[in-house]
C-alpha cells in the first residue's frame, strides 16, 4: 500500500519538470513493505535496505550527471534512502512523500496496521474468534498510502518537511487526494527553481533545520525510527546530529498530538483540521522552531508558514500549548550501565514510565514471541531481547509482532522490554530500544542472565543492570561474541560494515 501508487506520481512529477524547461528522466529503486516484512527473518532486510536505495540513487544519478532530483518515497526505509542520497549528491532535490493512508473501519470504528498485529495477541489469548480476527485483517489498510497513525513513516514525513526537504503540506497530505499529485507536479518545477538559484541541500539541511525536524517529531509523538534516520541523514550531509540532542530538545518540547498508536487519530484526521503546516504555525508562534531556516521553495519556513492557515477545530487531535497532552516530548534518551551509549524510549500514553524487575532473556525475536503466545511471560518481568541489533541480527529487526502480542495479552503497562533491536512506530508500552553497545560487540546487555535485576526509568533517563562493574567484568570473561550469522551475502556485508545505532547505523 505504501508504494502501489508511486509511478503514477512519477509522471506528475515529471510533467511538472517538463513544463518549465527540464528535460526529466524517471528511474526507480528497491523498496521493502515493513508490513510484510514484520515478524520474521525478511525484517533483517529492512534497515539494510535503506543503505541500498542510498547507493542506488547515489549511483544513478552520478553516473548519468543529473542536475537536480525529485525522490518519491512512501515507507519507512525509502524516506531516510532518498535523503541521505540527497545530502551525498548535493545537487538541488525535492522530496514528495507518497502520502498516507485512509483508516480502514470496522462496526464504526477507525483500525489500521497495528490493529491486526495487536489482534494476533487476542486471538491466541483467546479474547477474539478467528472470524473477527479475518474481519479486522480485512478491513485495516483500504488503499494506497503508508500506516496511518504517527507512525514512522508520517513521522518522517513531518521531519523532511520540518527540515526544508519538501514542499509545505505534503507531509499530511493522504495519497489519494487530488493534492497529492498536484504537489507532484510542483516538486518537478521546485527543482527548476532550485537550479537557477543554486540551492543545495547543504544549504538547506543545517544544524537547526535539524532541530526543527526534531522538534516536530516531539511535538507529534513520533516514532524512536526518527532517532536512527535523522543522525544518518545528518552524517550524510556534514552535521554533527548526536542522541544528546534529542534529550534537549525533548525536555522543551511539549507533546501535543493525540495521535496513533498512543492515542486516537491518524493523519488524515490531522490532514482535515489543518496538518503539519498548522502544527508548525504553532510551534513556530512558540518560538520552538528557528523560521529562518531554508526550503525548498527557496524561501525560509517562516515565509511559507505565512500562507497557510492556522489549525481549525482541532482541539480533539492537536492540544493546545497552553495545555499540552505531556509537558515534554516522548523520546527519551535513556543510559545507564546498560547502556553507556544510549538507548531510546518513547514514553506517550504510558501511565506508568518506570520499571524494576527480573530478567527473562532471549537470544532472538522469534524465541521471545512464543514465549509471550505461550504465557511464560508474566507482570513485573523485564524481557530482554539480545542479538538483534545492526551486526548482531543483523539488520536491526522491528519488534512490532513482540510489543503487540505483549498488548494483545493484557501486559502492555506491567512488562518491560529492553533490546538492541527497534520498534516500529506502532509500538507503545514501556519498551527500550537501540540498546547500544549491542550484544554481538560486547556491550553489557550481553551478559545479563535471567533473574537479575533491571531498572527502566524513563523519569530519570535510567537504564540500570543490578551488577557491581566487577560482576560485569567476571561474567565477561566467559563471554565472547557469537559467530555472525550470515556468511555471505547482503547480510553479511551489512554486519561487517554497519555502525552503532547511537551513530544513526549507517555504512558509509
């Protein structure tokens, strides 16, 4: 769904650069459906891909000396690909996300993506029938466009947009509206624009455009995958983007939309009450956002905001800053003995953001989901999913089957889960991710043995083993790290290439 539609948006794009003098050529690239993906050992491929689409785009275009670029992208991977590449070229781009989709419905009530993978918990829990469990597999995803809450594909959307990287509205914009492919269209004649004045993306994508990315992510309650993409994008184009500041900027940013999957609306609901522009007039009136930072318009963001309206009867789905749904973002940078590099939480919709208890540890994804559909989980315990970061998994695997069947079965607020993997946007509960060290080069999450004891608190932006460091050190005399698990291949060359996740696990 997220990239059926692209090619006829290629086209609009490409009438649009034709109209005003270019000579455009259309050419297209690797994409994974995280959806499908999800669950399994295919998820591996799906960080890597990201480094692909980079290189491939990278590739073409130099190779055939293009002048400027249009990148279409619809799903989480795509998006960051085409913007690294952008920043590698620096040659002047426009990207246009492919746009969301329209909420599926069932007995009245809006579902989506996450809404089949949660179901898969009920069901083995017993709490649905298999006929509704076909019911809301049926009816989740309606058309064309990408996951419809704030997930990580709207939430990079909003970031490229925030950055400068896209026209002003098409974040928000869902696929199939008309909208979209007139954006198209201008994309294609933006790019003529940028030529004749020379602006690059290095002009654009700057320290504080950064920061206006990030601060949109926060005030959105966007998906931890923004941490991973932005420090890779930053890398790409020269800017020293760290997790530190995402602490920052987290701790002055209000979260102020109700959206999925901690809260109600999707995107498209957002889109009708005045989308990302009328959320950055906000934040920009609050002096959260520098103005003056360069588009792709040619004109700074203050310029652009000025033409678009301000939020309209959105109360419900965007709160106001005088009374936000959280006074600080949902990201939180959380370290600790467990991870002295960093690790990332997302803390929205959660009554509860802090955790101790036993460890109950797993070597892999696949492991820790029937152990969760066979009850051996229970309240108050800590999972421990180890061996899935960048080099260990590799690939760096989404854990969406493992947090939903944790909710499917009722322990979304008395369970913690650490891992050196990800989460997909659709992730909530009291989950921590890119645990780095990871396990494979010797970080300590390695070591932990089942029954110690582990402290999450996002309050304290604490991540905490109950070992003495010589404890740590004795246990790692025993350990070394496990043979890689794919000895050729893409895979294979992935894991001897890629970085820590702190660094944005990138591999060039």
């Amino acid at each position: 769904p997220c990239n059926m539609h692209i090619d006829k948006l290629a086209l609009e794009a490409k009438s649009g650069a034709k109209d005003d003098g270019g000579a455009p050529l259309i050419f297209g690239t690797i994409t994974v459906s995280d959806g499908i993906a999800m669950g399994h050992e295919g998820m591996k491929y799906s960080l890597p891909s990201r480094e692909v689409i980079a290189d491939s785009i990278e590739i073409v275009s130099n190779a055939e000396r293009f002048d400027g670029l249009v990148a279409i992208g619809g799903c989480d991977k795509n998006m960051p690909g085409c913007l690294i590449a952008m920043a590698r070229l620096n040659i002047p781009s426009v990207f246009v996300y492919g746009g969301t989709i329209m909420p599926g419905y069932l007995d009245g009530k809006e579902i989506d993506i996450v809404s089949i993978f949660e179901a898969v918990g009920s069901y083995k829990a017993g709490k649905i029938t298999k006929e509704r469990f076909k019911e809301i597999e049926c009816g989740a995803c309606p058309g064309a466009g990408s996951c419809g809450g704030m997930y990580t594909a709207n939430t990079m959307s909003s970031a490229i947009e925030a950055l400068g990287m896209s026209l002003p509205g098409g974040a928000s914009t869902p696929a199939i509206e008309p909208r979209k492919a007139e954006e198209c269209r201008n994309a294609g004649k933006a790019v003529l624009n940028l030529l004749k004045k020379n602006i690059r993306p290095s002009d654009i994508m700057t320290k504080k455009a950064f920061e206006n990315a990030i601060t949109v992510v926060m005030a959105l309650g966007g998906s931890t995958n923004a941490v991973l993409h932005l420090i890779a994008i930053a890398k790409s184009v020269g800017v020293n983007l760290s997790l530190e500041d995402f602490d920052r900027i987290g701790r002055k940013v209000p979260h102020l939309a109700d959206l999925k999957p901690s809260g109600k609306y999707v995107m498209a609901d957002l889109d009708k009450v005045g989308g990302i522009t009328g959320v950055m007039k906000v934040l920009l009136s609050a002096n959260l956002l520098y103005g003056d930072t360069l588009t792709v318009t040619g004109k700074t963001l203050m310029e652009n905001l000025e033409k678009f309206p301000s939020l309209e009867n959105a109360q419900k789905i965007i709160s106001p800053l005088s009374n936000p749904l959280y006074k600080t973002g949902p990201i939180v940078i959380l370290k600790g003995n467990l991870s002295p590099e960093g690790a990332v939480a997302k803390i929205s919709g959660l009554k509860k953001i802090s955790i101790s208890g036993k460890a109950i540890v797993f070597n892999s994804e696949e492991e820790t989901l029937d152990a969760i559909l066979d009850k051996k989980i229970k309240a108050g315990d800590i999972v421990v999913i180890r061996y899935e970061g960048p080099k260990g998994g590799p690939g760096m695997r989404e854990m969406l089957a493992v947090t939903s069947a944790i909710i499917g079965e009722g322990l979304g607020e008395s369970v913690g889960l650490i891992t050196d993997g990800r989460f997909s946007g659709g992730t909530h509960g009291l989950v921590v991710g890119h645990v780095a060290p990871e396990a494979q080069v010797g970080g300590v999450i390695a070591i932990v043995e089942n029954g110690d004891k582990i402290t999450i608190d996002a309050d304290k932006r604490l991540l905490h083993l109950d070992l003495s460091d010589e404890e740590i050190s004795e246990r790692f005399k025993t350990w070394s790290p496990p043979p890689l698990k794919y000895k050729s291949g893409v895979l294979y060359k992935y894991a001897n290439e890629v970085s820590s996740a702190s660094l944005g696990a990138v591999t060039g």
